[in-house]
C-alpha cells in the first residue's frame, strides 16, 4: 500500500476564483474578506471542459481525474463517466449531490498495487476529503465540516486500461470549483396563512436554462426538510410540467406549459401557483409567467402578498430620547419614544415592530418590557434574559440564556405561549431573531460546546400563535463569543463577534459564509434589507455602516442601537 498526496493544479479551472465562503472561521491571523452575497458570479463557461482519462493511467490518476472531472457537467457528466467501465457508467448517478471539500491540494489519496496487470485483475483507491459543505438531490446546501472518505474500485479492461467500476454517487469539487460549476437561486414558497412568501435557497448547475431547472423544482420539488413543516407550495401532485423547458421571451415571459390536470385547478389556487413561480423566477429578470395546456392560454391571476416596508431608518437611543437617526437629529417615534423617556432603569435592548406601533425594550435589570403608545407592562422578569425579538404576528419572544428550551413568546396582553422542541440539544443560547416572514427563526446556540448558527420553522396554529419548533437546522458555527445576531435581507443573517479582532460574519441561510472585520470593539448590530442599510455600534458610542472595504462614522453619542422586527 502506498499513500500519495496530489497538489498538482487542476487544467479546468481558471486562475484568480474567488473563495464563496467557509464553514469554520479562523482564530487567528488577518481577515480575508469573503465574496460578498450581492456579487455576480460569472456564467459557466462551457469551454472550461476537464479532461478524459490519459492512456496507460494508474489506478490513482484515474481516481484523480474522475473527481475533477465533476467541474464539468455538461451531458449529465459524460466526462466523468468516460472513466467509469461502460457497464458502470449507465449506473452512476451524478445528480444525487455534492460533496464540497476545501481545496483539491487537501486531498489524499490511498492506492493499492494491484497483485496483478492482467485483463480483469482489480486494483482499490480510497480518498480522503477535507468536506466542508454538502449539497442533497435537490440542491439545497447544509454545511458538514470534517472528514469524508470514499472508495472506488478499478478494474483493467481488454485495452489494458484501467477503469472505475464501483464509485460512490454524486460528484466532489473544491470550493473555487463549486463557485463556478453551480448557481445559487432562491425558491419561493407561502407562509401557513398563505400571505407571506418564505425563501428557500437552492443550488442548480449552471448549465442549460436556469429558468427552466427552478420551475422543475417549484413544481416538482419540496420545501427543504427544515423548512417544510411551516411553509405551502400551491403546486399540488398533479399538476405537472408537460414540456421539459420554459422558453422566456425578450419580454421576459416565461411560458410554462402545464399538464391538463391544471384545467381543474381553482381560479385561487392558480393564481396562488402564478404568484410563487413568478417571484421565484423574479431574480433572473423574469416579469411575468403564462401558463398553458396543450398550447392555449391558462388564465390565472396573481394573489396579494405582503410586501416588504421601505428600508427602515437607523434607530437610536441617546441620552435625550429615541428614535429615527436622521443626520444628527433623532426624529421620535409616535407614541414609542414618549414610554421609552419615561423608563428610568438602563435599557440594554430594543426591538421595534415593523408597522412601529409596539417596542420590547430588555432593561438593566434584566426584565423584558413592551412598550405601546400610554402603556408599559412587564412581559417577562426572569433572570438571564436575552434580547427580545419580535414577529409580525404580535409576539414578543423571550429566553434565558443559561435555558434554551425555556422559549416564551408574549402577547400585548401578557399572554405567553411555551414553545415545544425549542434548541433542543442546546445549552445555551446567546441570541435568536425571528425572520420578517415569521415563519423562521435565527438563533446563536452552544451545543457540545461549539457555538452554532441555526435556523428552525416556526410552527403556528390558525390563529398565527406559535406552537413550536421544526427541526433545528445548523447553518455555520463561529469561534467567538457573538456580540449580535441579525438578519440580513430575507435569506442570510449576520453575526458580530466583538473584540480587538471582531468580525461580521455573513451566512447564508441554504449557502456559504463571508466575513469581514468589523469595527473595533463593536459591542451591537442591526439588520437591513442590504448591507448598505446594516449598522454597527462601537463601545465608543458611534454608529459605523460599511462603505467598500471600510467602516464609515456616523452619529455618536448613542447607547443603544435599537432593531426593527425582522431584521
């Protein structure tokens, strides 16, 4: 047995790729700046074609060479597949998932000399990942940090070479190679009461229509497993595709053609289908979708949704009053900033609903207050309470940080609601923030003593009052302590991690990570809709926003930077 470890470049892959992101993050050393989430990533360039196997490969070069040959999927990976025998070749599977790992130089490979060069004789080769993340069937992207081995096993054929003829499933690439082979795009599903859209982020190749593959996968596929205890897809089993494309015209019409189940669909429920399919296709410019059956027009409408507000303003708390940061003046909140005065205690936190017509405010003493116009009633004094977060529903979600599972969500009238199954295997918690779709929920958790990013759905009853979790879902970990935790747009939140070397943290919810250094010594974060909108507080009580690479100063003077609900 012998073991080699192979850093030869792969030919395929352009030079200068850009990193997408990380699961773990470093301890030490400088901070590389990640891609950030609104780059555009060039399209796939068909050219970039890996090689076929060489004449008179060894067992190893041909593993080698396999695996790198997934940066090319063109005819379902036919590449690839020339280094399978002909018979395993119709067998192997490609499009069950991806395995990303950290870097093709990361690699290592185990290869046992055949006893024998003769016809038939049978040769083994096992490589060992640095994995990183996984991709499933469907696309969807959960990060899995460690170690993955696979086996394969090599047969000499009649022409003396050597060939493949047992291989695990789907395809493995590196992560600059993922970054160019596959395309992240957000699906859209409804929320319980059928008024909100909910994203979920998913990966396809860039290869053929991209129209087409996520109108297959809005049709045809399901919610991610996380996800789909809280979410609706209008799409019911009958309804399917009836041609295998959807050609957009330059009037960015995407003209889906439907099986005739469709013709005994409700007018709602058609138009329900158009109002998902169409703001799942929206971010590739796509303005409208037209259903057929058997080439005639399927009228259907278009339902209401709640539409996100303007980017809301920055809010701050100084020692005059709270509100809207607008230059150097705070502009009040009606209402809010007269109870907020009133409040003599220190407050550590403050939460705004998004119509602003309510506030929860985290004193110095520990207590969790809501605060509405001519009122303040205590919600929650138990000790150790984190930030309270609020959901468009009317609740105020509590927790102690030292009892994770203790999640209490309030109602204005000092109603709460226990949460079942919430951060199960957690034990602790340092932050959680409910999504503007109410259907999900961030949270900063400690399990096993590694602190985790994770996400849950939030599970309602018919009167929108939370029941209960789903099934908790890891996006990313960090190696500090988190200062804050926010949501970035509707698909990514961020985390901050304070200090001397702190960073802001960018995870995708479905997608990779990028980081950035923060401020230093910044102490609190707050959401926004893009990143130009995000706001960081330093313990020197000025608020920085990102410009380029750099933090840029803004008001000072301010001791709490308070959060819009959702964000």
């Amino acid at each position: 047995m012998r073991k080699s470890r192979l850093g030869r470049a792969i030919a395929v892959v352009a030079a200068g790729l850009v990193v997408v992101g990380c699961t773990g993050l470093p301890t030490s050393g400088p901070v590389n700046v990640g891609l950030a989430l609104d780059d555009e990533l060039s399209e796939f360039d068909p050219n970039l074609e890996a090689s076929g196997p060489a004449p008179g490969a060894s067992p190893e070069e041909i593993v080698v060479g396999f695996l790198e040959a997934g940066v090319t999927p063109t005819e379902s990976w036919s590449t690839a597949r020339q280094f399978l025998t002909p018979e395993f070749a119709s067998e192997w599977h490609p499009d069950t998932g991806v395995t990303i790992d950290a870097s093709l130089s990361s690699r290592q490979f185990t290869a046992e000399e055949p006893s024998t060069e003769e016809v038939g004789s049978a040769a083994d080769v096992s490589v060992t990942l640095d994995q990183v993340a996984g991709l499933d069937e469907a696309g969807a992207y959960t990060p899995a940090p460690g170690t993955a081995k696979s086996a394969f096993r090599l047969v000499l054929g009649e022409d003396e070479q050597w060939r493949i003829d047992d291989a695990p499933d789907g395809i493995v690439l590196d992560q600059e190679s993922f970054a160019q082979v596959y395309d992240q795009h957000v699906l859209q599903y409804f929320d319980s009461t059928w008024s909100r859209l909910v994203p979920d982020a998913r990966w396809f190749p860039r290869l053929g229509s991209m129209a087409t593959s996520i109108t297959r996968a809005v049709i045809g596929g399901d919610p991610s497993g996380w996800l789909a205890p809280a979410v609706r897809t209008a799409f019911s089993g009958d309804v399917e595709l009836a041609r295998d494309s959807v050609p957009v015209d330059a009037s960015q019409v995407a003209e889906v053609a439907l099986g005739r189940a469709a013709l005994a669909v409700q007018p709602v429920t058609l138009a329900r289908m158009r109002t998902q399919l169409e703001a799942s296709l929206s971010e590739l410019g796509i303005t409208q979708v037209r259903f057929t059956v058997d080439g005639a027009p399927l009228e259907a409408g278009l339902v209401e949704v709640d539409q996100a507000a303007p980017e809301p303003s920055v809010l701050v708390l100084t020692d005059e009053a709270f509100g809207s940061a607008v230059g150097d003046e705070v502009v009040p909140l009606p209402g809010i900033t007269a109870e907020i005065a009133k409040i003599t205690d220190p407050i550590l936190d403050i939460d705004v609903a998004a119509d602003g017509t309510r506030a929860a405010a985290r004193l110095g003493n520990g207590a969790v207050f809501g605060v509405s116009e001519g009122e303040r009633v205590e919600l929650d004094a138990r000790p150790g309470l984190i930030a309270p977060t609020m959901d468009p529903f009317g609740y105020t979600w509590t927790v102690p940080r030292d009892d994770p599972q203790a999640v209490l969500a309030w109602t204005p009238q000092v109603e709460s609601e226990r949460i079942a199954q919430a951060w199960p295997d957690a034990s602790a918690i340092s932050h959680q923030r409910i999504a503007a779709d109410g259907t999900r929920i961030a949270a900063i958790v400690t399990v096993g003593g590694q602190r985790r990013i994770v996400v849950a759905a939030v599970l309602r009853d018919d009167n929108g009052a939370p029941t209960g979790f789903g099934e908790v879902h890891e996006i990313g970990r960090v190696a500090a302590p988190a200062q804050g935790l926010a949501w970035l747009g509707p698909d990514a939140v961020m985390v901050l991690t304070g200090g001397e070397d702190a960073l802001v943290i960018t995870q995708q919810v479905g997608g990779p990570a990028s980081f950035v250094a923060a401020p230093p010594r910044a102490q609190s974060i707050a959401g926004a809709k893009a990143m130009a909108w995000v706001r960081v507080l330093g313990d020197d009580g000025v608020v920085y926003a990102q410009r380029g690479s750099s933090w840029q100063e803004g008001v000072d003077g301010i001791l709490v930077l308070g959060t819009h609900a959702g964000l």
